[in-house]
C-alpha cells in the first residue's frame, strides 16, 4: 500500500473547478460515498485497498500526541511511553481503492516498552462515546488505530507491526 500526505479540508461537496488538486480528495460527494459503502466490494477483497492518503491535519495530531508520550515519559525520568489513537476517515469514491485518513483522535491510554492495550472499562467506554458522538456530525467512520513506537528511535529507525499490531489489526 502507498500512504501520501496532502492538503486536507474535509466537506461533503463534490469537488468543483474551484477546488484545488490538493483538497480534493478531502471533498467528497455524499451519494456516491453511499454508493460505495452500500456496495462495499472490500469485504469480497481483503487486499482491496491499495493506497492511503492521510490529511496533513491528522499527521500533525498523530505526531503531536506521538511526542507528548516521549516528553511524559522522559520529564519522569524514565523511558518514552507508547501512546494510541483512533483513525476517521473513509474509502474515496472518485479513487476506491484508496482510504482517506481525514482526522485522528488520542485515546486516553499510555502503554510499556512492549505493548499499549486499550482493554481498560473507561477507555473502552471513552471510544464508544466518541464513536456516538461522531456519527452525528461527521460522514467518515473509525477506520483504524494508530500508536507510537519511541523505543525505535535510532539511525536506521524503521516503521514496522509487532505480533501485538498484527493481531490487533487482524480485528479490525
């Protein structure tokens, strides 16, 4: 899969002339993101998804709240601490194969050298708040999650998914 990073600005008007390259795929028309999602042809294709770009917005948050966990873990004397988050986003209808990452929410959780588990009862119930609380406003849905690995942090540091990752990701 290819991630890319662009402009972000998401509505839920079709793009227009008057919209520049770079925003528009974070403007989307409502219809034909209801078509695809009716049709969901990714539940027939595991390897549907080819692509993800994410909003310049939602990377800045993501690496906000990555080092904020170093900072905390750090100013007490000890190692970083791992931190977790939550992706919204949605496939793009003019380019279905691809996910759009449209904004990033921390989760109030802080994990160990191995791993960051979000199994506690008020974590738990602080996702389904939000979840309730953003299909009121928002089209996009909770498509992922993210974390932090600080402990990767030297020369040839490299991004990758533990046996943790795999599996967690395997229940989305």
């Amino acid at each position: 899969a290819t991630m890319a990073t662009e402009s972000s600005s998401a509505t839920d008007a079709p793009p227009s002339s008057t919209v520049a390259a770079a925003d528009a795929r974070y403007t989307f028309d409502a219809a034909k993101l209801d078509e695809l999602r009716k049709s969901s042809p990714w539940k027939d294709d595991p390897r549907y998804f080819k692509g993800v770009a994410v909003s310049p917005s939602a990377v800045m948050k993501m690496m906000t709240h990555c080092h904020s966990g170093v900072e905390k873990g750090v100013k007490k004397g000890g190692n970083p601490i791992e931190v977790m988050g939550l992706m919204l986003g949605r496939p793009d209808p003019t380019t279905p194969q691809t996910l759009i990452v449209t904004d990033v929410f921390p989760l109030p959780i802080e994990g160990f050298e191995t791993r960051v588990i979000a199994d506690d009862g008020d974590v738990i119930n602080h996702m389904i708040e939000l979840g309730e609380s953003l299909e009121k406003t928002r089209k996009e849905k909770f498509m992922g999650w993210y974390h932090s690995h600080p402990f990767d942090v030297g020369l040839h540091s490299h991004c990758f998914l533990s046996q943790t990752d795999i599996s967690t990701q395997l229940q989305w």
